[in-house]
C-alpha cells in the first residue's frame, strides 16, 4: 500500500444543538481554533455463541466512535462550548462542574498530498460529548516546549430516519477541492 503523506488538519467545525441527533448548528462560535492533531478510532464488540462445541454464530458490533482533539491554545469558547464548563464569578474563571458536557457534532477536513497531487478527505462526527485528558505541564528548561490541551471525545451513534442504519460517523474521501470538502462538511453541520 503506497504510503500517503499528510498536508494537514486545514478546517474544523463543530454544531452544539442539545441532545438531539443528530447534533446540528444552531449559532455561535463553529470554529475550532488551533486544532493541532486529531486520533480517531472505533469502539466494537465481537460476540460468539457456541454450542456443540463449536462457533455457530458471531456478530461484530460498533459500540461508539472517539475523537481525541489536541488544541494548541487555551480557548474559553472551545472549553464552555464542547466540554460544558461554565464562567465563575471572577473574569476569565470557568468551572467544571457535575453536569455532563453537552453533546456535538465535530468535523474536520484533512489535506493528503500524493504523487504530487492534493486530495482533501473530510470527517463528520454526528454525536460526540467530549471530556478534558488533563494537561500535563512542567518547568522551563533550555528548550521551548509548546503545550497543548487534549479533549477526548467518544461518539453515540445516530438515526437519521425511521428504519435508517444507526450512523456514527460520515466521510468524503479524495475531493479534489478544498472548497468542495467544506461545502459538505458544512452541509453535514447545518452551517450555510
């Protein structure tokens, strides 16, 4: 398999809407800012049922999507927004408290470059609640050393309609328009 050489992360946007699925913008803020790096995965159970002493059915089933954003800056927006904390009494005081975060949509657009040739990829993630990883930080030493905040996010799946396949997660692969990407990803979010 030929190996392909990623650009970057080039547009990310997220749709804060309640608890409806699938979670879709209803205004404010739909930027993320400084998004660093992303690591998306999948959650299955992989069941078997024996009987006679052998394997007479199986099922695989997706349980949940996770999404770990790591962020570059320290943004107040992302932090009430995505992970629910909320402003204290002092200026600039956010507090974390027993609530859950709210749920999101999230989404990206990754340029690819291979063979001299650009490709964009885009990624919507129907229903995500996200929570801190924490910051690990230390003391200054010879080096500058950048930090950087990790929110980790897990996904439920969604119905679309009655009868519809449950969705987790939608992706545009090999759209040769940055322009095209983020028209779709915006389609999916509900941003016009």
């Amino acid at each position: 398999m030929a190996k392909v050489t990623c650009k970057g992360l080039t547009y990310a946007k997220f749709a804060s809407g309640g608890d409806e699925a699938p979670v879709v913008y209803t205004g404010g803020k739909a930027k993320i800012d400084y998004l660093c790096n992303v690591d998306m995965g999948e959650n299955r159970a992989n069941v078997r049922e024996h009987a006679d002493g052998h394997q007479i059915d199986s099922e695989q089933t997706m349980n949940e999507a996770t999404c770990n954003l790591e962020l570059a800056n320290n943004d107040t927006d992302i932090k009430q927004d995505i992970l629910g904390q909320i402003a204290g009494e002092a200026a600039g005081e956010l507090v974390v408290t027993d609530a859950d975060a709210p749920f999101v949509g999230i989404g990206f657009i990754l340029a690819n470059r291979f063979k001299g040739t650009v490709t964009y990829e885009a990624y919507w993630y129907y229903k995500m609640q996200f929570v801190s990883a924490g910051l690990t930080t230390g003391t200054k030493t010879e080096q500058v050393e950048f930090q950087h905040e990790t929110i980790n996010g897990s996904g439920s799946g969604v119905k679309l309609a009655a009868g519809a396949p449950v969705r987790f997660y939608a992706h545009l692969d090999g759209c040769t328009s940055e322009a095209d990407a983020r028209t779709w990803l915006n389609a999916k979010a509900g941003i016009s």
